[in-house]
C-alpha cells in the first residue's frame, strides 16, 4: 500500500509514535518508497547523539538501557531506543524481551522504543538499523541507544554504527577472556562493569583496565576508555556513566572525531546499498545464459573462477 511519505515524516516530527513506527517498517520491509522516505529525512537528521550498548548476554544490556533513558528523561532529552534481538527461528521476528524490561517508559511520549530482529545478519545488528536511526534522529530524538545482540567474535559491528560505544561486562561471566579475543577492546569508548554488587566486581576492573594497559600506545590528548561500576537494577552507578558519555561526546567533538566516525558510517552504509544491489542483479542472473555459459566454461576449464566473475562484474556495471 502506497503512504504519503511527506505526511508521515511531518507527523513523525511531531513526535506521533504510530508515523514514526511506520517509518521503520517501511525501512524492514525495504519498501518501494524506501529510497523516497530516505530522501525525504536526509535534511533532517544529524543532531541525534548515537551511543551503542552490547556485552555477553547476561550483563544486564536491557537493565542498563532503561536507567539510561531514564538518566536522559530527566535530563529532558527526548531519547529514541533501537533494541536489536535475536530472531525468532520460527516467525523471522523479534522476541522483544528489551520491551518487556524497559515497559515503565511505555507511555512516556518522550521515549519511542523499537525493537527490530537481526534477521540472521551478522555484527550484532538488524542490517537496516543504519536507516532506522536515521528515522528516529529526523523525528527528534537527542539522544539514540542502540541495544546489540549479545557481543561475539563476529558481533563488533555496533562501533561502526555509533558515536560511542559503551560495552558491558559483569563479574564471574568469564568476559576478561571473552574480552581479548572477540575484540572489544578495540571497539569500546567505555567500559561498564555491571551488577557491581558482586563478589569479582572489583577483580573484573582490575582486569579489565589492565587489558586496556596492554591495548595500542595512546598520545597525548587521546581519549582513554573509563571503567565505570554499576547496578544498574538499582539505579547505582549510571550518572557516571553518563557524565562519562557527555565526556567523550566533548573530546570527539573537540578533536573533530565525531564527524569523521560520521562520515565513516555514511559510507559503510552506501556501501551496503549498492552490495545488496548489485547481490540482487547476480540474483536474477541465477537463469541467465551469461551465468550458466561462465559455468561451462569454468568446468571445462577454459575459464578460471576470478576471471569468470570480472566478466560477470564487467557486464552487470558495464564495465
């Protein structure tokens, strides 16, 4: 079905829940007026401040999440929620447990909280996440947080998607070794060690600051990730984290990262765009004479696979 789109991005500025709901689900269903929706936000977003949370399942992502956005009401921050779960294997959907622990702010109509399914998409994120930021940042969210799937070793790709990355971490899960070798320390801005309360709590720190001492030599001026203790089911800890958020939004803009990890995103977002575009053309050659002659060609070994695919490139890119 056909939607005004200029109707809807008006209404979604207003801050109508039910347009701005619309909006993503013409973004996941990658709607024929997906490139007009698109058009239509682009002037519009870019004030939104994007912070991604991820860690192993069972540090408390969702918990955290909510004192946040609670930290950021009372602030007066209009604050948009992105929670990307696992899909349901059966249905392809989300199974929405980030909403059922966030639901006190369910009638707050300065929250908007979306939870999207990963679709079986690699890194941890919803492959048209990029987009749906952009929808809630155009409909006037200052602030965007960014739920992952729990982090793993091909799970990183939350770093690329925000301004800050925040990871966390609890004692006794073993995430000092899931640390060093899934590469999170490498992506996160900060470091939280959540329910705090726990024995290991400060061992975990420790361990975690010294990984970070043996990380990439820093200059002078560069911004040294902070570790920051919480419980957050207890509202413990977060005016920390978010004094440490405020804290490197002011050392990116200062040192004009913030529009270089900007650009950044922009471009790995058109790169996708055009892979998927150019996956699909291949898609269609599935039948073509061009694909099944290359085919022949390769097993007769008149053609070798490289070669056979520049042909195919050449011809879809006319090139």
């Amino acid at each position: 079905m056909t939607v005004d789109v200029p109707q809807l991005v008006s209404q979604a500025r207003e801050g109508r829940p039910r347009a701005v709901a619309r909006l993503i689900s013409l973004v996941e269903g990658a709607s024929p007026q997906l490139r007009e929706v698109m058009a239509a936000l682009a002037p519009l977003a870019g004030g939104a401040y994007v912070v991604g949370l991820t860690g192993s399942p069972g540090v408390g992502k969702s918990t955290s999440t909510s004192a946040l956005v609670s930290a950021y009401r009372k602030a007066g921050k209009r604050v948009g929620v992105l929670a990307v779960d696992p899909s349901s294997p059966f249905s392809g959907g989300a199974l929405l447990g980030d909403r059922v622990r966030m639901s006190d702010h369910a009638s707050d109509p300065g929250v908007y909280i979306r939870s999207m399914a990963t679709r079986g998409h690699l890194g941890g994120l919803a492959w048209a996440a990029p987009q749906a930021i952009r929808v809630l940042d155009a409909a006037g969210c200052d602030v965007i947080l960014v739920e992952t799937v729990g982090v793993g070793q091909s799970e990183v790709e939350i770093a690329s998607q925000a301004d800050t990355s925040v990871v966390l971490l609890a004692p006794g899960m073993g995430d000092g070794i899931q640390a060093a070798k899934a590469g999170i320390l490498e992506i996160g801005d900060i470091y939280v060690v959540n329910k705090a309360d726990r024995d290991g709590a400060d061992a975990t720190a420790r361990e975690l600051n010294h990984m970070l001492g043996l990380g990439e030599a820093r200059g002078a001026g560069d911004w040294r990730p902070p570790i920051v203790k919480t419980v957050a089911a207890r509202n413990e800890g977060i005016d920390e984290v978010v004094d440490a958020l405020e804290k490197h939004r002011a050392w990116l803009e200062k040192h004009d990262v913030l529009t270089e990890r900007r650009e950044r995103r922009a471009a790995r977002e058109v790169e996708t765009i055009a892979v998927t575009a150019l996956r699909e053309r291949i898609a269609d050659l599935s039948g073509d004479r061009r694909l099944g002659s290359l085919a022949r060609r390769i097993v007769a070994g008149e053609l070798d696979p490289y070669a056979a695919a520049d042909e195919l490139v050449a011809g879809l890119t006319g090139g």
